[in-house]
C-alpha cells in the first residue's frame, strides 16, 4: 500500500519505520541467513519510533522499541515531500518490550 499526504497514529498508537528482516551479521562478523517465515525466524524485531497517537505516553518519535514477533502490520510506503519514500508499520502497543533512545548493536540485519 502506497499513501500520500499526511497520516496520523490514533490514540496510543504506534508507527514505526527502519524495522528490518533479512541476513543478519553479528557484529563479529558472522552471517546468519534469514529465517523469516520459518519457524527459527519467529523472534522480536526493533523499529524506530516515526509516530504516535496523541494519547501514547510510554515511547517517544526517535526511540527504538523491541516488538514481539508478527505484532505489526504489513508495510505502508509512505511518500515524503522530498519525494523519498518511508517504509512505515503499525506495531501493537502492548507488545512492545522494551526502549531504547539509540540503535542496539549487538546484531544489525542487511536486506538479502
């Protein structure tokens, strides 16, 4: 789904952006193959706050939030006024486990 123009989370909602799947790379430089869709590929993900409804108080636009596995919505393409486009997902706001202000790095994933 492609959307243009502005959007808004509702209430306690949560939109996240730079949440990634693919080959992972430990930072020892070791490479795992993606498992999403398999079994071994059920894990928690971590996304980058883009927005929140006016009533959510636990996270902040910027903060990265650790999200059970499979509780986001599939992938809007959101359309930037400079024309870039922004991958944005809903993420369920009680399955989020935990906050971070900076990126994690123990393992960092790259698209396949």
């Amino acid at each position: 789904m492609k959307v243009q123009g502005k959007i808004k989370p509702l209430k306690d909602k949560v939109f996240v952006s730079n949440m990634e799947f693919g080959m992972e790379r430990t930072t020892s430089g070791l490479y795992i193959p993606s498992a999403d869709g398999k079994t071994q590929g059920i894990m928690p993900r971590w996304g980058r706050v883009w927005a929140i409804g006016d009533e959510q108080t636990d996270v902040s636009i910027g903060d990265w939030v650790c999200v059970e596995h499979g509780r986001w919505t599939r992938t809007i393409e959101y359309k930037n006024e400079d024309g870039s486009i922004t991958e944005v997902r809903m993420v369920d706001s009680d399955a989020i486990m935990m906050v971070s202000d900076e990126k994690p790095n123990d393992v960092y994933r790259s698209i396949a």
